[in-house]
C-alpha cells in the first residue's frame, strides 16, 4: 500500500519536474528573459559626511546578499538634472540591483546634495567625498574589495559616472553611463529646448515657489539649467565650465567605460554619447557603446523587458572585463 503510494506519487514528482524542465528550456531557447529577484538581501545605511547644523547629514545604502566575503563594489548614483532623485534602488525583478546582486557584487547606493540649494562644484566634492568614503571603508564596513569599486549612474547619475573618470583617486576599475551625458554648455542645455517648450510654459514665480517641482522643466524650457546650476553663463564664461564636461577630460588614463543611450531620447540627446565615444576613441581609452535603437530616456518596466534584460547581459560581461574573481 505505502509502496504503491509512493510509486505514484514519485512518477507524479517526475513528471512534474520533467514538464517544468522542458518549460524552462522552450523559454530559454526563445531568449525570452528569466527575471530573477535577489533572495534575501539586506542593506545597511551609514552617514559618509556630516552636515548637521546646516542642513541633512549624506548617507549611502550599503546593498549585499548574505555572507560575510569580500565582492566586487558597484557604487550607483541615481539621476534627477542633479535637482531632484535620491538613492532608493528598486528591487524589481530583474531591475539594476538584482542584477549586480546576483551577479555577486554589493552594491552602494549614494545621495548628494541637489541644486539649487547649491551649486556644481558643490555636488562634485559630494560625489569625491561619498567615493572616498566607499574606498576607505570598503573592507570593514561595505566588506568590498578596494581594487574592484566599479561606478555606474542613470542619467545625471551618467554624468556623475563620467565625472569619477577624472575626477576622484584611485580611479574606478571601469564605469557604466547609462543615458548620460558629457557636455553640459552645448545647446541642449544652454538653449530653449523644443521638446519642452511643447508643454505649457512654466513662469519664473512658479519655478522658484516654495516645494515646485517645476525648476527642471523651466529650466529647460528657457535653457537655463547651467546658469542654474553654475551661477555662470556658458557663452560668456566657457572655460569655466571646462573642469564639469567629461568629454574635455578625456586622457589615457581614463577608465574603460560603457555607455548605453537610447536613440529616441527625447531628454538626453543619444548624440551626446556618439560625442563621449568619439573622444574616447580618439584617446585610445578601451570602451564600449550600446546603442538601443528607438529607446527612449530609461527602461520601461514591462514593454523594454527583453531590451533591459539583453543590455544588463551586456552590462554583466563588460564588468567581468575588469573583475577580478578570487578562486
């Protein structure tokens, strides 16, 4: 009787498992994506700099999967025109951070302050202090191995990305740009951009009022954003401008990097990477450059799965250039 259960139930188990198994290989042959979550991870947040009394103290998300070794560390820095986002990650299947997770690397999420309540030099010492933090601590805080601190960034985070290029010590093993940019003179942002101006029109009081969330979009709109964001005029004073654009920073020295961009992007011109290679070309700087044909500004969640999933992929083996995996 038992036996007879048993044997039932056994070739019940198998074909079971034999179906899921042929279900798994016809979605594997298909190249459909398998979006995985990153199960049981935790984070721990530190303060990296201390601002108290003027203002609130910057903290970074320190992202890990269980164990105690020491990985490879991916810094993130969020977007937002460096006038609005914060460091909060999604964990959604098959997002960024699991990626990296599963992948083995931790992951450390920063903050820095937004403009206008300060200006460009001001973020950028931000960005050196929070990367010095990771670097100082990398072992026995972040558990991270200091020779593998790797650096990548959405969008204004892009252009924090490209930034840390030239712009910290050590420089990192190699970046990761995703729709970000190198220039920030060039009449996409120093002139009215047309894409927005096809929105009603944003006034000077309503951009400025207390709590608006309307400062990009005037800004933009009017070509302001680096006079906002320098307190100086790009046509007049250029050269001021020269130590905050990547792309006239390009050396020998600068690490391998990434860049992914959109040809659609109607917010970050593709051909501001089509720039940043160029230059990375013409200075001999290993790279690559993922062009996503009629993508837009960012992924989005259900309609750009297979695309996210392809140039995560692609993201995972530049990395792995440059990782160094302990046996």
């Amino acid at each position: 009787m038992i036996s007879s259960y048993v044997s039932r139930n056994g070739l019940a188990l198998w074909s079971r498992c034999k179906s899921t198994a042929l279900i798994l290989l016809f979605v594997l042959c298909l190249g459909v994506p398998i979006l995985v979550r990153a199960q049981g991870s935790n984070m721990k947040t530190f303060t990296y700099k201390i601002l108290a009394p003027k203002g609130e103290d910057l903290k970074l998300d320190v992202h890990r999967l269980p164990g105690d070794d020491i990985r490879p560390g991916a810094i993130f820095i969020h977007g937002g025109a460096l006038m609005g986002g914060d460091r909060k990650m999604s964990s959604r299947p098959g997002s960024l951070l699991p990626t990296l997770l599963n992948a083995g690397y931790a992951v450390v999420s920063i903050d820095y302050r937004l403009a206008p309540n300060v200006k460009l030099p001001v973020i950028i010492e931000d960005l050196r202090d929070a990367y010095s933090w990771v670097h100082q601590n990398s072992l026995k805080l972040c558990r991270i191995d200091p020779k593998q601190i790797f650096v990548m960034g959405q969008s204004a985070g892009g252009y924090l990305t490209q930034m840390t290029g030239f712009c910290v010590e050590p420089r990192p093993q190699a970046l990761v740009s995703f729709w970000g940019y190198g220039d920030i003179t060039s009449a996409w942002y120093s002139r009215p951009d047309p894409f927005y101006r096809q929105q009603p029109l944003v006034t000077k009081e309503e951009a400025e009022a207390p709590g608006s969330r309307k400062l990009y979009l005037y800004c933009r709109q009017q070509g302001l954003w680096p006079k906002v964001l320098m307190g100086l005029d790009p046509d007049s004073e250029p050269r001021s401008f020269d130590p905050y654009c990547p792309v006239r920073n390009v050396t020998k020295k600068y690490p391998p990097i990434m860049l992914v961009h959109g040809t659609q992007d109607t917010d970050v011109p593709y051909e501001l990477s089509v720039q940043m290679d160029q230059e990375l070309t013409a200075k001999k700087v290993p790279h690559e450059f993922v062009t996503i044909t009629n993508g837009i500004h960012g992924f989005r969640s259900k309609v750009d799965a297979e695309i996210e999933a392809s140039t995560y992929k692609k993201m995972l083996e530049f990395l792995d250039k440059y990782r160094t995996r302990k046996e």
